[in-house]
C-alpha cells in the first residue's frame, strides 16, 4: 500500500511538470518582437520598457538600417511589428501580402539637421567650405539603404555639395543612422545630416540647425503588422503606443506627428 502511494505521488509530480495548470497557462503572455529602424530605436526602447512595466509583456528590438530590416522580413525573419523609417517598404511588404490586412499606418514624419560637434563648422550648408584642410568627413546615412540618407542627399545636391564631397572622398556613408551619427560624436566626421530624433534623444556636444523641410521628400514613416503576427499582445501595443501620453513623448523627441485621418 505504501509502495502504491509513493508510485501515486511521483505520477502526480510528473504530471505537474508536463500539464501545467489552466490557469499559468492563461495568464502566460507571449513576448513581442519589434524590427524599428535605427532613428526610431531609442524612442521605442523607452515606450517599450512602460509597456512591458505596464502589461507585464517582454518586448525584444532588432534595430538596422529600414532596407536592411526589409530585406530580412522578405527572407522569413520572425518579428511581429516592422517600424521602418520611410512608407516604401510597408507598402512593399502589403503589396506581397506579408502583412496583415489593413495594418499598415504612419507613425510619425522625421526631420532632418545639420550637425557640428565643434563650433568651427557652420551648420549653414551654404557657407560650407568643402576645401577647409579641416573638414575630413562630412557624415550621412546611406541613401541605397537608408530614407534618412535619401534625405541627407538630395539636400546636400540642393547646395551643389553632394557630388564634390563624393569625388574628393569627403563623404562617410554610415550603415544606418545610428552609424552616422557615430561618425560625428566620435569625431571621425567634423559635420553630418541626421535624423533629429537621434539628438532629442542622446546627449549630444555642439550644434545643430533644422533642415528646411522643402529642400528634401517628407519623411514618412509608417508600421505594420506582419503577416500571421495578429494577437492581443501586438493589439495591446498598439494600444498603447496610439494613446496621447505616448504621442506627446513621440513630439518631444524630435518627430511631428501624422495629420489625422492620413494612413
């Protein structure tokens, strides 16, 4: 009879260990995997540590350049939300049919400045001397991979500037954002055009000077739910990340916010 109970009592244990109990299993939330792109990545570190403080859900990052990310998902990568940094690629990935229908939304519109670590470099691009023994690197995103780097391209054409640095081996391409401004707080590039929301949101040295808006494509950018990623989880992000507190956080850290009623 002892016997009996013992063999009892480890059947249960076992069983314990493989059938977890209804209600852990309930209660058990999936984490969230977001691919944002690399301007993007600091504001959505800080919205994703309150939600997950909030909800109790982990949220996980893998940050690039957008055509980077783009070129991943297209290849099967497994994340749930894809962030990019321009509208081409989410309207690309719904015009394959790898998202999920309706999903696709503008999130914020970038902004693009000038910045000098030292005060020797005007961020006025018309007085720019490309000649100055100084100026070794003038630092932008790469505009094959990057929208911010686009950009940074058509405005350093707009001052006659981008072919002449391009010739005389002047202009550092980062991979992303990130990288460029990299090149700039390392010193390694005197000068370089970025997005603003990298230096709303990192402490920064010396100076920086808005780019007139008119002078390149606005910069879009929008989300999406990739396909078979739909769960309450990502809703709930969602959520959260429409809600007005989140959206005044977007404002202060550099973006303008989409007018209502666009998609």
């Amino acid at each position: 009879m002892k016997r009996l109970s013992c063999t009892l009592l480890l059947l249960a244990s076992l069983s314990g260990l493989f059938f977890p109990s209804l209600s852990n299993a309930a209660t058990q939330q999936k984490p969230i995997h977001l691919a944002v792109s690399a301007n993007f990545l600091a504001t959505l570190k800080q919205i994703s540590q309150k939600f997950t403080k909030q909800t109790g859900i982990p949220v996980y990052l893998s940050n690039g350049a957008t055509g980077m990310l783009y070129a991943q998902i297209k290849r099967g990568a497994p994340y749930d939300l894809f962030f990019a940094a321009d509208a081409r690629r989410p309207e690309l990935l719904e015009q394959a049919g790898l998202i999920e229908p309706n999903s696709r939304f503008t999130y914020v519109k970038g902004k693009l400045v000038v910045w000098s670590r030292t005060g020797y470099f005007s961020t006025d691009l018309a007085k720019l001397v490309v000649t100055s023994p100084q100026l070794r690197y003038f630092a932008i995103a790469n505009p094959k991979s990057a929208p911010y780097g686009r950009a940074a391209k058509q405005v350093l054409e707009h001052y006659g500037l981008y072919r002449t640095l391009l010739k005389s081996h002047q202009l550092a391409l980062g991979e992303n954002v990130g990288k460029t401004f990299h090149y700039v707080a390392t010193g390694n590039a005197q000068i370089g055009l970025l997005a603003k929301s990298y230096l709303m949101t990192h402490s920064v040295k010396g100076h920086f000077k808005d780019v007139d808006e008119s002078l390149y494509s606005p910069i879009i950018q929008q989300a999406v739910v990739l396909k078979g990623k739909k769960s309450s989880e990502v809703q709930q992000f969602l959520d959260f990340f429409r809600s007005e507190a989140v959206q005044v956080q977007l404002q202060k850290a550099g973006y303008d916010l989409p007018q209502k009623g666009v998609k």
